[in-house]
C-alpha cells in the first residue's frame, strides 16, 4: 500500500464521521462496498456486517425520515447531483439523533451508481443547530419585499396560516383580518377570471402552479397579482401545506399597457400617414399625367413651331421637378417607415456613370461645365447595391456637382478601391465648397444651407435619402469640402462578384416616339379603361405615333369589360381607381372568363406606391406603369406587350 493510501485509510477510520462508499446497481439493490470503524461508535453496528446487508442500517432511520432519504437517493441517482440528506435515527443507545449526509455520486458503464461521502452527528448542537436556523429563516421571510403566505393544505378551505408584513402592505389587511381566511377573498366580485379555473386545479392536484390575478386591495382599489404557490410535503410524501409568493406588478402591468397602447397609436398614426402619402400621390399625379404628358407630345412634335415647343419644354421642365419633389417626399417616408424594399445584386459602375452623364447633359451644357470619369483599372469591378437606388443616388451627387457649380467648372467621377473589400465612388465639383461647421446640416431634411430662396430649385431631402439609401444597402457616405475650392461627396459599398443581368435590362434602349406599322401590316386593338377624360385624351394623342393600333376607350369597369367580351382586344390598358369596380377586381374577372383570360393587361396607375406596385405584380398585370407617365418608356411597354402576339 502507498504511503497516501495509508493516509487517506488512516484518516477515514480515525475522522469524526462515518465515511462510506455506497453503490447502487442497475436493478435497484443496494450495498456497501466501504463503510469506517465510526459505524460502530454511533449506532452499535459492524462494518462488516453493514456491508454485508446495507438494510441494517436504513433500519435504523426514523420512519418519519424515511421516505426523505429514498427519495434523496432517488434525486440524485436520476440527477447525478450532490445527495444531501438530514433527518434523524437511533444510536446504539437507542436515543434518537439528528444525523447530516453528504456525498457526489458516480455512474458506472453497467447502469451502477457510486456515492463516496460521509455522515456526521450534528445532534450536540442542541437547540442553537435547530432553532437559529428557523430564526433566521423567519427574520428572512420577515424582511423580504414579496408576499409570503402559508396556507394548510389539510385544513377545511384551505386556510392562510402566516402572511408576512409584505402582504399585508400590497393588500392593505392586516394578518387578524387574514389569518383563518382562504385567499380568495382578494378576488372581491373578480371570479370569472381564466386563469382561476387554472389556480384551482392545480392546487386539487398538489402541484406546483404560477398565475397572475387581478385581485383587489381592502380599500377597492385592484392590482395584478403574480402569484406562484408550492406544494409542501412531509417525511412520508403526505401534502401538508402551500406556500405562495406574491408580487405585486400593477406599475409593470400599466407600463406594458401603455406600451402597447403607444404602439397601437403609433401604427395607426404610420398608417394614416401611409394612407395620406398614397392618396396624395395619387391625387397630385392624375393632373400631372396630363400636364406632362402633353407638354411631352407638344416638346417632341416636329411640327410645331420652336417657341412652342420651348414654352412646352418650360412646363415639362416645372412638372418633372414637381414630379420630383413628390417622388422624394414619398421615397423619404418610405424609408422612414421601413416599406421601402431593395433588390441587391452586382451593378457594373462605368455603364451607370455614364448614363448619369446623359440625364445631366443640359445642365452642364447651360453652365459650360467639363464632365471626366476617372475609373481605375477595377473599372470592371461591380458594386454590390440596388441598380435603381444606386443610379438615384449618384444622379443626385452629380446633379449636385452640376447645379451648385461655377460657370465654367468641372464636374469629376471617380472609383478607387477603398479599405476592406468595398469600393468607392466619388462626384467632385469646382463650386464654392461648404463650411466645415455646416457639413453636418447637409444630411438633414430641408437645409439647403441657404439656397431656399436662391435661383437653383431643390428640395433639400435629396442627401438626406441618398444617406439611408446606401445605408440601406450597407454602405457608407461622406463629404470632404473647402471653402472657395469645391467640394467631394463619396460613397463606399461592398464590392460584387459579377455584372447583373438585371443592369443590362434595366438600361435597354426606349422605344422611340415614332415606328412605323409593322411588318406584318396587321392592325392591333388595344382597350383602355380610365375614367380620367384627360388621361383618355392624352393616350389617343400618344396612340397617333402608332399607326398599326386601334384604341377603345371605356369609362368604366362594367364598359370594359363588355368590349373586352366583343373586341377581343389584342391589349388592355388598365386603371386601378375606377368607379364601381377597381382594376384589380376587373382583372381577376377578365382572367376567369375564357374569352378574355388570354389578353394581356398593364396598369396604367397614379397608385405609384411600393405596395402599389408590388400588389399590382402579384395580381398578374403584364406591367404596372405608374402616372405621370413617361411615354417613351409607356410606348416601349405597347410594343412588347404586342410583340408577343405577332
């Protein structure tokens, strides 16, 4: 034997303990493998003989405190946690004694359990080892700032047996008022509440149960009541008693309350705005789509003389800015109220600069600006962004470059590589440039930084929505600027794998404003359904540049789809808002008739939220073309739609 093996023998048949070894097997029987000397000393037994029929010493322990004990052996065999046990068994003497144990089991391969521990006598405490522990529980029950309530579960109802000072403040009795009474007598004339029929079964079943109530306090006024109640058991397993655990959480109630109603009110504030933005739009748009669409017609008509069609190129100039204003409110509140929805995907950055370049011509060629794009050798490397609000931001930056420039300046696009793996893109001007303490106005809605009453339109929330865009889309933007020299807006985005398809499709060319009749020499019927009489009017002088298609008209849903029936028109142009029947209604009705279920429909709509068009998608329109509209791109729409029936 080693040298610490004689000491750790020495010391456990020497200690003031029982030191043991207990292991129980895999089907239920019990014993011994170690116990020490001191098994003699404190109840008259053998070593040998206790491992030889571990039953002789559970004889031992005082019935009460037995059942304890096997369901302690039990707990821990099933938990694998530490067994701790106190209760009482007779001495060698006969006398009955307060014993403590203590021990950490070990599962073995074969489904055995071992326990190495110990057993002491702590009965020499005398009344200080009983009694000062149940002082101190008490003055703990005392002191804490919850309800504790006893009630004894043998009693007839279940009577309250002890309340603390803490339940007599939540519920104004006192404990003469309370003690002898069921505690039911807080629900007042509250007795219908769900969560009772809960309560009480639980309590007839013995378990353990948590609810919360809304009693009343003994001046009238309720409270809400998280209540959780304990069952209590004796040696033998027998209920005895219920302990419960009152809060009171009526401030936490009343602020989740308030929370909500908060919520509620802000959604239906957010909704209203919704509402209010979508009709505003709706309503602003329908003048507009005559008042651009014409001036369109008469700007692009070849047979017009040149101050009219200047004077037509005034109003689609004051209409497009008015479009735009319109546009940026919306796009602004969109984004605000978190609707706005984005597509990101690989956005090839020169082909995109250089369209800008195209939109921002007449503005550099009023103000005699050069424009210079200055691409790197990764002038092939794709951002990663949405290509539609990327083009809206960058148009908006050299748009910028451009209005706030100097007769004579320049205007600079350049992309670099930036830090990490993004790149960045950056619109320099040559104008005045922006004080260092005002920069941070910039990114705010309506500071035009003292342009409000200059000569160049804007509606000063243009950066602001080109911030939360790239944002958005996790990038950065920023601004480096000098007084007298001009100044640099840059953006910085995650670099993309590969060019987009979309890219492509979303810069094909328009369709021009004339085309000849096709080739075929048919002639092509298309409907429109609007009950605008100006709408109407502007889509017939729109539909003169078509010589190959013959335009209904109808007012009215019931109109159309009568001469949807009849014509078997070859397309159907289509409004949202019309009387009696919305568009969406007449299009699910045209596509569940079989005459009428092949033809193709677009929107023709003011409706131009998001949701608008998104729904518009879902429906099943070939199209959704929103007002005012852009008759280039509402001709390229006719024509495909047409092509695919040739």
């Amino acid at each position: 034997m080693s040298t610490e093996s004689s000491h750790l023998q020495d010391l456990a048949e020497h200690a003031p303990v029982i030191a043991f070894q207990f292991e129980r097997l895999a089907d239920g029987r019990r014993r011994f493998l170690y116990i020490s000397p001191a098994i003699a000393e404190y109840f008259g037994l053998s070593p040998e003989a206790v491992m030889a029929d571990a039953e002789i010493w559970f004889d031992t322990v005082h019935p009460e405190d037995r059942p304890g004990l096997e369901a302690s052996i039990g707990k821990s065999a099933w938990t694998l946690s530490d067994w701790q046990w106190e209760g009482r068994a007779r001495d060698s003497q006969g006398r009955t004694k307060w014993f403590r144990g203590r021990s950490r089991p070990k599962s073995g391969k074969d489904g055995s359990i071992v326990w190495s521990g110990v057993l002491m006598d702590f009965s020499e405490a005398g009344a200080s080892g009983v009694e000062l522990p149940i002082r101190l529980y008490a003055r703990a029950l005392e002191s804490v700032p919850v309800g504790i309530l006893i009630a004894d579960a043998n009693a007839a109802d279940m009577p309250l047996i002890y309340i603390n000072p803490a339940f007599e403040r939540i519920t104004g009795y006192t404990a003469d008022e309370t003690l002898g009474r069921n505690c039911r007598f807080l629900q007042g004339e509250d007795t219908k509440q769900p969560e009772l029929a809960k309560l009480r079964e639980e309590l007839k079943a013995g378990r353990e149960t948590r609810v919360t109530l809304r009693n009343y306090r003994k001046d009238g006024q309720p409270f809400w009541n998280d209540l959780l109640l304990a069952p209590v058991h004796d040696g033998s397993g027998r209920l005895t008693h219920f302990i419960g655990v009152a809060h009171d959480i009526t401030a936490q109630r009343q602020a989740e309350t308030a929370l909500i109603l908060a919520k509620e009110e802000a959604e239906r504030a957010n909704q209203a705005k919704s509402e209010f933005l979508s009709s505003m739009s709706h309503e602003l748009r329908t003048p507009l789509n005559a008042v651009i669409g014409f001036a369109q017609l008469l700007a692009l008509d070849p047979d017009n003389h040149p101050k009219d069609k200047e004077h037509a190129q005034e109003i689609l100039t004051a209409g497009n800015h008015l479009l735009k204003l319109i546009n940026e409110v919306l796009d602004l509140s969109r984004i605000e109220a978190g609707y706005l929805e984005l597509d990101l995907q690989p956005v090839p950055i020169l082909e995109l600069a250089q369209e800008c370049s195209r939109l921002i011509q007449p503005t550099l060629h009023a103000q005699q600006l050069s424009l210079s794009l200055d691409f790197e050798d990764s002038l092939d490397t794709p951002m990663l962004a949405d290509r539609m609000r990327l083009k809206q931001v960058l148009l908006n930056l050299m748009s910028n470059a451009a209005k706030y420039n100097r007769t004579g300046g320049k205007v600079r696009v350049e992309y670099r590589r930036a830090e990490g793996d993004k790149m960045r893109l950056s619109v320099s001007d040559t104008g005045q440039g922006i004080a260092p303490e005002r920069i941070d106005e910039l990114f705010q809605a309506f500071h035009r930084l003292g342009q409000e009453n200059g000569p160049i339109q804007g509606t000063g929330i243009g950066l602001v929505i080109s911030k939360r865009l790239i944002e958005l889309m996790q990038g950065q933007i920023g601004v480096e600027s000098m007084l007298g020299q001009g100044s640099r807006f840059w953006i910085e985005l995650p670099v993309a794998s590969a060019p987009s398809a979309q890219a492509a499709a979303d810069s094909a060319t328009e369709a021009s404003l004339s085309q000849a009749t096709p080739a075929d020499g048919r002639t092509y019927t298309v409907l429109y359904v609007e009950d605008n009489p100006a709408n109407m009017l502007l889509v017939k002088h729109v539909m003169k540049n078509r010589p190959g298609i013959r335009l209904l008209g109808a007012t009215e849903a019931m109109q159309g789809l009568e001469l949807a029936e009849t014509e078997r028109p070859d397309l159907i142009l289509l409004d949202i808002n019309l009387p009696g029947m919305s568009g969406f209604d007449l299009l699910q009705y045209l596509k569940s008739h079989a005459t009428t279920q092949g033809i193709p429909v677009i929107a023709v709509s003011a409706n131009a939220m998001s949701q608008d068009i998104e729904r518009g998608r879902r429906a099943g329109f070939l199209d959704y073309l929103t007002k005012p509209l852009d008759i280039s791109k509402f001709l390229a729409a006719v024509d495909k739609a047409l092509s695919g029936k040739r």
